[in-house]
C-alpha cells in the first residue's frame, strides 16, 4: 500500500458516502476520515439508527409519505377533511404544507413529476393510486402543489386531463409573490404569473 | 458605459494582466498571435459570459494552468466590479463581491457589440445563427425575455422526448403542448416587434456603408403563422412519424433580402460583408437606442477586409460611439492599421500577452 492511498476498508466507506445525494468525493472523504476516528460506540449508534430508520420507516400505502405506522397518521386522523387531496411531488413536501398548517385535507405523494428527458413517465408517478383514491367517492377537489418549472406545469397540465372525466374540482395552488416582500425582488416571470392570476378584492 | 479596468489571470496566453482603460477609441496594435483578439475575447465573455469564437471553458485556461480569472470594472450609471473564475472544479461569477444567483442580475452589467470574421455566418449561415442574433438583442433589451426563451427550449426537449416514448402517450403529449404553447407565444409576439424597429436600422447602416446604395429588407418569417397550437395539431401525423417538434419558433427564419432578393443566395461576397457589417451597426444602434447609452464596440481586425469605401461608412458609428463618452477596442495590425482614424486615438501595443500603452 502506498503511502498516499487510504487504508481500504475507509476507501469503500468513502465510497459508499459519496452515493449519498449531495455529497462529493470530497466531503465523503472527510466523513469517513472523521468516522472511523470516532468513538467507537458513537459509531455504533449512528449504524444502529441508521438499520433502525429504514427498517421501520416505508411509504403510507394510502397517500405515499413516510410512515411508522400503515395508514400513515394524516391518512388515519379523523378530523381531517376527506373532500380535499393535495397532491405533491415528494414526502417532504408533505410535511412543508403540514408545518403551514392551513391545509385541513388529505395528501398524495406522486413521488416525483414527468420528465420526459430524465425517462420519468406517468407509469412512473403514484398515479394509479390516485386515481382509484378518486373514485372511491369522497373526493370533491384535487388541488395540486407541483413545481412550477415547465416538467410541474406539465404535468398539472395532464394530471387536470386525466382527471378531467371524474366530476371533480381540480385547481392548483396560486403562485406569485412571496408574502411580506415587495415587488423589487420578483422576477419577471413572476410578476407575469401574478398578474395572471390577480383577484379582484372588495372596496 | 465603459470598461474602467481589465485583470486577467491564466487567461488564453496572458498569465497576468491589469490595464485601466479611459474611454474613447482604443486601438491594439500588434502581430499576429500576441493576444489581441484574447482581450476582446474577454471584455466579450465579461459582458455576455460567451467567447465570440465559441471557445469552451477550457480552452480558455492558459496552457497548464487550473483555472482561468477575468476581473472588470464596469462603469454606467453605477460603478460594478465583476469577477468571473472559471476551472473544471468551479465556477464563480460575482458581482460587487457577491455571489451572482440569477443570470438576468448579471446580464447588462456591460453590453458589448462585437465585430467579428464569424459575422459573416450571419448572411452566410443557417437561419439558426439568426435566430441567435434575434434572441441575443431580446434577451439585453426585454425582461423576462430569456427566461421564456429557456422555457420554451426546455419544452421542446422534453416535448421531443414525449414523441420519441412508445406507444405515444396523447396525453402526456398533451401536458407538454400547453407549456410549449405558453411558452412559445411570448417569443413570437417579442420577435414581431423587434423586426420591425430593427429593419431602417439595418437598412440606413447599408445604405451608408455601400456607395450603390443598394436596400436591405429584413423580414421576420415566423414559421408558425397565427395559432401555434393549432400549427402543432396540423402537424400531429407528421410528428407522429418524425418523432419530433416540426413546427414552433425554435424554427423561425429572419430573412435578410438584398434589393428585393434573399441575400444568402443572390448577394456577392463583398454584398455579404456589407449586409453583416450593417447587421451589427444595427445591433449596437438598438441596444443604444433601447438603454440611452451606447454599448462598447469591440472591433476584431475587420477593418483589413473592409475596402476604403466601406470603412468610410463604419466610421461615423465608431465616431458617435466616442462621442457619447462610450467605448471602442479595435485589433489591427500594422499593415491593416486604419489611418484615416488618426485623432484622438488611444494606442496600445500587443506583445507576447502583455499590454504596453503607446505615447500618442
């Protein structure tokens, strides 16, 4: 071994890192460095609960966000309203407009949005199931909370055609202006979209 | 507006460099191969984050070197330092030291217009390099006009990508159509616009650059004439075979018509040269006219190819330039020096990648 290359066992380690999202060779390098220095009982309980968290967590077989428990417990709580769906890309998202707390409705994680270019078809997305939670009969409005880049718009574009026959409300949330910010720092495509999308209000 | 100050790090063949420029006419005189055209190359790449001559990054790194670094100061009507670093691990563009986050913040720090042996593609090339020309003078002068051109282009990728999926998905197809609809309309309706302001630009920079007095029509030939999604629905069979796009204006054609007849075909190669000379007079008395200052001019050894009568023409928009306390840069080389520019002319002698200024 020479004395410019890592002992191998921190080698597949780093290797093992860097497939991580975000992290580069680098900074994945560093982290193994960092963990094989470390207190070894440390380094068992972060193994431990790492085995722990994939072991217990999986989508909600109802609305697809992580869960503990099947249904997930916003598909399980009773107070909430089964009239409304919000429909998301990802199980973050979930858990953003849950923070906001002004959504009283159910959820549906696509997980994901078409992408033709990156070979991401409807096949892909949670769309089979949303459709038969639809027709199940208590759904009145879907509301969808997509990107807005042109891959979220599309896919509004054809999840509002799809759903089109099912004698549902399908609206999407409003984009404009970020609230309390003034209008200097708004894009101009921005500004379009909240120009389109002006409502009236009552004097 | 003028460039204050230039620094240069490992870019192309100058390991360093840091010059201050008034503004005025500044002329680089040198031989071939000192990096004359590497100084317009960069003020070029300071104001658009493009080179003129299609270089990529790497290109432009000195030989053996990590990275490259183009420092300028850019004064209009505020004072903007920018700094562009760029090497395979990084890139860094900032603006008064910060971090730049969206391009259209950057863009318009410096305009330049830049004249160029490449200018003749734009008589001479396909209708793709005159698509560009229009998008470039759209995107400096129309806000929002490049984030809807990114957009459609995205489109039509991903729309592309949809037709090429078996068995096609109608619907899916659908999704995409609307965002390309949304998207392609604001560009159609901005190119409609600028046509017609562009077209006596152009024609009064011909008709002062050619002694015949020959005219020059520009004619904006969108592919799609009324309703681009009922263009697209015409085309459904068709694109079902091609698998692809075939109608939209990524494909619009700007037709430059030379006393009444396409130039690409009818125009001799002196023609030619004049056509794409008044096409760039154009650009930069639009970006003018639209900003109320005059862009810098970076002029790269064109005067040698133009004859007597033809620089004559070029000379009062060089002489305007200067005289709203804009900016030029001109390369030449001893031989095709342009004598009849002898007043008030700031000289520069080119050597070796370094700059040494010339006592007038």
């Amino acid at each position: 071994m020479g004395m410019t290359s890592l002992p191998e066992p921190v080698e597949r380690l780093a290797a093992a890192l860097g497939r991580l999202p975000g992290l580069g060779p680098r900074s994945a390098e560093r982290l193994a460095l960092h963990l094989v220095q470390s207190d070894a009982s440390q380094v068992r309980s972060l193994a431990q609960c790492l085995l722990d968290a994939r072991d217990t967590i999986a989508p909600c077989s109802v609305c697809g966000a992580l869960t503990q428990s099947q249904p997930c417990a916003l598909c399980a709580d009773p107070g909430r309203d089964d009239t409304l769906i919000c429909v998301v890309e990802s199980a973050l998202d979930v858990l953003r407009i849950h923070k906001a707390g002004v959504f009283h409705g159910r959820f549906h994680v696509l997980g994901g949005r078409l992408s033709p270019v990156s070979g991401v078809g409807p096949e892909d997305l949670r769309l089979d199931e949303l459709e038969g939670r639809v027709r199940g009969g208590a759904v009145r409005e879907v509301i969808l909370a997509l990107a807005t880049d042109v891959e979220g718009d599309a896919t509004c574009h054809y999840l509002a055609r799809r759903l089109a026959g099912a004698g549902i409300k399908v609206s999407r949330i409003a984009h404009g202006l970020p609230a309390g910010s003034g209008l200097e720092f708004a894009d101009e495509l921005t500004l379009a979209h909240a120009i389109e999308g002006r409502r009236e209000i009552c004097g | 507006m003028h460039l204050a100050r230039l620094r240069l790090r490992d870019f192309r063949n100058y390991a360093r460099l840091d010059a201050e420029f008034a503004p005025g006419f500044h002329v680089l005189l040198g031989r071939n191969a000192q990096g004359k055209t590497n100084l317009l190359e960069a003020i070029y790449l300071a104001a658009t984050l493009r080179s003129f001559r299609g270089a990529g990054g790497h290109q432009l790194i000195r030989h053996g070197q990590q990275g490259y670094f183009i420092g300028a100061r850019a004064v209009g009507q505020a004072t903007r330092e920018i700094g562009i670093y760029w090497s395979a691990a990084e890139r860094r563009l900032t603006l008064d030291r910060q971090k730049v986050r969206r391009l259209a913040d950057y863009l318009g720090t410096l305009r330049a217009v830049v004249f160029c042996a490449e200018d003749l593609q734009l008589v001479k090339g396909t209708a793709r390099v005159r698509r560009r020309f229009m998008d470039l003078l759209l995107a400096q002068t129309q806000p929002g006009y490049l984030a809807w051109l990114l957009r459609y282009l995205q489109a039509v990728r991903s729309r592309n990508a949809v037709l090429k999926r078996m068995p096609l998905d109608e619907a899916l197809l659908e999704g995409f159509t609307d965002e390309l609809v949304r998207a392609g309309e604001p560009i159609i309706a901005a190119r409609q616009r600028l046509v017609p302001q562009l077209a006596p630009l152009a024609q009064s920079a011909c008709q002062s650059i050619s002694s015949a007095g020959e005219t020059l029509e520009l004619s904006y030939q969108p592919q799609v004439r009324g309703e681009l999604r009922a263009a697209l629905e015409a085309q459904r069979a068709r694109e079902r075979v091609r698998r692809a796009t075939l109608v939209g204006p990524h494909l619009d054609e700007l037709m430059l018509l030379l006393q009444g007849r396409p130039a690409a075909t009818f125009a001799s190669e002196g023609q030619k040269r004049t056509l794409a000379l008044a096409l760039k007079m154009a650009q930069a008395e639009f970006l003018t006219g639209a900003h109320g200052v005059p862009p810098i001019l970076l002029i790269d050894d064109v005067m040698g190819e133009l004859d007597q009568s033809r620089r004559a023409g070029l000379l009062p928009l060089l002489e305007r330039a200067q005289h709203a306390r804009g900016q030029v840069f001109m390369t030449c080389t001893e031989e095709s020096w342009p004598r009849e520019l002898g007043r008030a002319l700031l000289r520069w002698e080119v050597a070796e990648g370094a700059l040494k200024a010339v006592p007038a």
